[in-house]
C-alpha cells in the first residue's frame, strides 16, 4: 500500500508524455486518456481515507532522499487536489476543444498533477522544495497557452517571481539544514525548539516565507495572480487559484507549525502580511474590469484571510482551536469556491470571447442556471451565512477577537485588525454584488441582434458535464453551511493533528446572534460600498472603470522599473570594468612600477655624479653582452613585444567576463 503514494504523485507525471505521443495520432483518444488519468488518481485519494497512515520515498535521492507521507492534512489537500483536476478535466473537453497546442498543454497538465501531489504529500521540506519547483515550472506553461502578448507578459512575471521566491526558498532550506540538520518537520520543531540563539532560525525562515508567499500570492510578491489568471485557460485558471495556491500555503504552514510554533513574533509578521494582502486583493478587485482579474484579485484577498488565520495560531498558542479549524475550513471553502467561479468565467468567455464587464455586460440575462451556479458561490465567499464561507470566516474572526481579550496589550492593535477583516468582508460583497448585477441585471448598450452575432458560442452556452459538476460544488457548499457542527467540524477535526492545534472546549454556535453580528457588519459594508462606491464612481456615462493609474501598479510602477535601473547600472558598472580595468591591471600598474624604478636610478645616478664628479655608465661584461639582444645594434628591434594582453588566455577571460555579464543583463533587462 505504501507504493499508492508513489504512484499518486508518479503516475501522473509518467501519463503526460504518454498522453502527448497519443495526441499525435489519436486526439479524442488522448481526451479520453487524461480523464482517465484524472479519475484514476481521484479513486486512489479516496482509498486513502479508509488506509491507516501511509509512509514511502525513494532514498538518496539527490543525496536527502524524497519522502511521502498520508493522513490528516496530507489526504485533505491530496482530496481536494484530485477532485478539483478531474472537474477542471472535464472542463477542458469542453472549453478546450478549439484551442491549439493541446498536446503540450494537457503534457504539462498531468505533470503539474503529479508534482503538486509530490508537495501536498512530502514528509519533509526537501521534498516539499523539489516538486514546489518542479509544478513551478509545469504549470508556467498553461499561463502562456495562447501565446498571446499579454499572456507572455504574464508568463514572464510569473516565472521572475518563482525564480526569485525558489532562489530564496534554496537558500533558506541551505540555512535551516546547516542549523537543524534536519528537514524532517517533526524533527526541525524539536531542534528548534532547543536553540538559544535563533537569528540564523528566522533568517532561513523569512527566506523560506519569502519562496512559499510568492506561490501563495502574498504581498508584495502577489503580482503574478493579477496578470497569470486571465491570460490562463480558464480550467488553468481554476487549478491555480483553487489549488496550486494552497501549496505556498502549506509551505507557511510548514514553518509556522514546527519550527515557529507558538512564536509571537512569528505571528505578528504574518499577521502584517496577511493583513495587507487581505485588504488589498480585495480594493483591487472592486477596481477591476476584467471578469477573471476580479476573481484573481479575490483569490489574492482571501489568502490574506488565510494567513491572518495563520498567524492567529502562532499568538494564540496553546488557545488557537477557532484559528486552526478557521484556517483548514477558509483554505477547503476558497478552493471549492474558486473550483467553480473559474469555470464559470471559461463559459461566459465562450460564447462572449471577452471577459471584460463592459462587453459581456448582461450576458447572464434569461439564464437562471447560470445565474445559480455563479451566485451561490459568490455569497459564499462574501460570507453570507447558511453558507459554507461563513462558517471559515466566522472562526477567524472569533479567533481574532479571542486574541483581543488574551492579550489586552495590543488591543488596538488587533481592533484594528477586525476592523479590517471585517471590511474586507465587505469589499468581497462589494465585487460580487458588482460582477453579478453586471452579468445577470444590467443590459448590455448593444442590440440585441448585434449581441446574437457577436455572442456566438456553443448551444448550448454550457454543457451538461459541466453544470453537473459545478452542481455538485454548490451543493457541498449548501449541506456544509447549512450543518456546519455536522460537516465542517469534522473535516477540520481530520487535519487538526497537522498544525498542532487543540481541539475546541464546546462546538461552536455558529449562528449565535455575537458570531451573525460579525457577517452582518461586513454585509452593511458591502453594500454601501457598492452603492456609494462601485455605482457613483467605478461608472462613468455608463461604463465600468478602473480608478487605479498603471504607475501605482507595483508591478510596472516599482519592480520593472526597478529592474530596469539597475540593469542601467550594471551595464554602466560592466562598461567601466571592460575599458578601465584592463588597462589598470596589465598596463597603469606596470607602467606605475616602470616609472618607480626609472625614479630610483635616476636617485642614483644624481648620487654618483654629486660624490665623485662623473656620470655613471655601466661596463657590461661578456656574458651580459651575449645575454643582451639589443647589445650592437644601432636602432631598437622593429619587431613588436607580445605580452599577455595579446594573449589567448586574456581573450578566453574577456569573453568569459562578457558572458557573464550578458547573462546578468538578460535575466534583469528581459
């Protein structure tokens, strides 16, 4: 049984390559094929919730060996990581079957399967690094599918930020091994636990966090899942923000549970990140005027909620029962929410070919089916209760306010901190109210007869594979909401062993009036939000707009420019080195020992002609005649020296320097 885990996280990455030489010759045979792959690995997921737990790897693999494990967090995020790839499969079939390229993209589509499996299931952080970087690089490739301008863009960013969060990650783990000498997560918690001197502990740890928030979307690295989503396949789209955020998650999560456990530090600086990623995921989406952008920028909020409920855990300590189910339940209900918004999106952009608000502007009018499958979804994520992603936000809220009683020192600080999870509630209301009212309410400026040509998709605009499937996510949503004791307590009480948590002293009442006071803050909010706010301001003669100027993008505004001037710089630096130090070292400093020695004979001479009256003149002897070369001739030797500036060793240097200054400028200036 131990080989299962292999072949969950193997299996996958070998059928890519298979699938992609089927593609060759029989196409709808390869369709058939990856959904196949896809219910395979969903079939084997289930079996490990009825195996005891589950332990394999493969040794000295690049000398640490890889390492899996099953059982409580492992098996839920394996759950949702094989079911969310079969929905997002049998989308495909039908959002991809006129798109090019789809040997490569269904390739990298169950490689990236496999090796997102390899992170969710990894033992230790050396495994957790390896296939981290290995779903890196696969799943660049469905972000510059269509191969467009904007989509290579996007895919540039993206891959500058997972080099630099996997370079930071690299160097962390090189810290954390030489210090611990472990990176087995049970054991770095009881090595770090028994060091005095923790600074070289939090350097690697901030590095680490640093590779893992940047997968995650955490600010300031979050601004590849603005641009990454809408240039994506829409069931691209859906894996990514369902899933493959959830792996920098675990990453922090990691951190945070063993060696950090129970660190207030720890927990203030998640607590300031997760902050600010919250509350600016979700401005930027009331902003946005691009259906899947507007989702993007959510999923950007809603990991901000996650990490504040993260960083709960850590100031909490031996108290964090409504942070540890409030963290597990928000990442579970975002992925189901996400795994149906995406897809969502996908079948507006089909018929549409847009997913700007002002173009598909009431393309949901007359469609109730669609209306249902976006809406419940969307409430759920602005917290409406009866709702799933109420019951997550409600625990990490109380959390929050727990806090606040246990540690009366910073309660204005974390008052301040509700107030601000309460109105980023709100905001998601806001963007909801907005996308919705704009796709089901609102009619669009066009006629109707221009619309029918314009809007020509598939009929019908959705298949029945795929409501099915967002069917059955919303009705997860409804029974967990609805009977969140039953349902939700029990699936956080599977995974609660993996973050250290304690269990909760009573259920809780999630529908007291204290708990619904928080849900209806953030509904008052919202709406004002979206009357005074997204109608008065965001529309404009009828049009949706985007406040925001490009300068104060952090990406175009700060970080490209940024890399810009200091690719000036390099080359100015590169310029300088290539013209002066040469010449400083093979000709300005000889010359400098020429001078001094032609200096100190002349000394000499000058001392020779004051003590005895003539000048000295050297009788060469011989020997030292025959040595001379120029001994007897009358003029110099017209033949020209060759010394090492002429040499083949200094060109090998110069082209060796210049190199690899060539590759400095193209990672910085590309």
């Amino acid at each position: 049984m131990s080989d299962l885990l292999l072949m969950l996280v193997f299996l996958p990455m070998a059928a890519g390559p298979f699938g992609f030489w089927m593609g060759l010759r029989y196409p709808k045979a390869r369709d058939t094929f990856v959904l196949a792959v896809a219910v395979l690995e969903t079939m084997m997921v289930v079996s490990l919730w009825t195996s005891p737990v589950l332990e394999s790897g493969i040794d000295g693999f690049c000398g640490l060996g890889i390492r899996f494990v099953s059982g409580d967090f492992h098996t839920l995020m394996a759950t949702l990581t094989a079911t969310g790839w079969l929905a997002a499969t049998i989308f495909c079939r039908e959002y991809m079957a006129h798109v090019a390229r789809q040997n490569r993209y269904y390739l990298f589509w169950l490689m990236t399967l496999g090796a997102t499996m390899g992170v969710f299931l990894s033992a230790d952080l050396f495994t957790t690094f390896i296939f981290f970087e290995v779903m890196s690089f696969t799943s660049f490739v469905a972000v510059i599918q269509t191969e467009e301008p904007e989509a290579l863009q996007a895919g540039d960013t993206y891959l500058a930020v997972a080099v630099i969060g996997g370079l930071a990650a690299l160097t962390g783990l090189f810290l954390l091994y030489f210090q611990l000498g472990t990176l087995e997560f049970e054991a770095m918690g009881a090595a770090a636990a028994a060091l005095e001197d923790r600074s070289v502990l939090w350097a690697s740890g901030i590095l680490i966090l640093i590779g893992f928030g940047a997968k995650a979307g955490a600010f300031p690295l979050h601004i590849w899942l603005p641009t990454a989503h809408p240039a994506a396949p829409a069931p691209a789209s859906a894996v990514l923000s369902g899933v493959i955020t959830k792996t920098g998650i675990y990453g922090v999560l990691v951190l945070s549970t063993t060696i950090f456990l129970h660190d207030t530090g720890w927990g203030m600086v998640l607590a300031v990140i997760g902050g600010i990623t919250m509350v600016l995921g979700a401005v930027l989406a009331v902003c946005s005027i691009d259906l899947k952008r507007t989702f993007a920028c959510s999923s950007v909020s809603q990991i901000g909620f996650i990490l504040v409920g993260v960083s709960m855990q850590c100031l909490l300590g031996h108290h964090n029962a409504l942070a540890v189910d409030g963290t597990i339940l928000h990442i579970f209900n975002h992925s189901l929410i996400k795994m149906v918004l995406f897809p969502a999106a996908g079948v507006i952009h089909l018929s549409t070919h847009s997913y700007d608000l002002n173009e598909v502007r009431g393309f949901g009018r007359k469609k109730p089916l669609l209306a249902v499958l976006m809406g419940v979804p969307m409430l759920s994520l602005a917290g409406l209760p009866l709702l799933n992603g109420y019951v997550s936000k409600t625990l990490l809220h109380e959390s929050i306010v727990e806090y606040i009683h246990l540690a009366p020192e910073y309660g204005v600080l974390f008052t301040g901190l509700e107030w601000l999870f309460l109105f980023s509630g709100g905001l998601t209301l806001a963007y909801m109210l907005k996308v919705f009212v704009c796709l089901f309410g609102e009619k669009n400026a066009l006629p109707e007869k221009v619309l029918e040509q314009k809007w020509h998709g598939p009929k019908p605009y959705i298949a029945p594979a795929t409501a099915a499937t967002m069917g059955v996510y919303l009705v997860g949503m409804a029974v967990l909401g609805m009977a969140p004791n039953w349902g939700m307590d029990s699936l956080a009480a599977v995974a609660r062993s993996f973050l250290h948590g304690e269990g909760p002293e009573h259920a809780v009442a999630y529908f007291s009036a204290v708990n619904l006071r928080g849900a209806a803050i953030s509904i008052v909010v919202g709406s004002l939000v979206y009357l005074l706010v997204v109608r008065r301001w965001l529309i404009r003669r009828g049009t949706y707009i985007d406040p925001i100027p490009k300068w104060m993008n952090l990406e175009f505004g700060l970080y490209r420019p940024a890399l810009r001037f200091a690719a000036q710089v390099a080359i100015v630096a590169a310029t300088l080195v290539d013209r002066i130090l040469p010449r400083l070292i093979f000709h300005g400093i000889p010359s400098l020992f020429t001078r001094g020695h032609q200096g100190l004979l002349s000394l000499r001479d000058k001392a020779v002609t004051a003590l005895t009256g003539s000048e000295y003149t050297p009788h060469p002897s011989v020997e030292q005649a025959a040595d001379d070369y120029h001994f007897a001739f009358y003029s110099d030797d017209p033949r020209r020296s060759v010394g090492f500036v002429h040499s083949l060793a200094f060109g090998l240097m110069l082209t060796g320097l210049g190199l690899v200054f060539g590759l400095l400028f193209i990672l910085l200036h590309g």
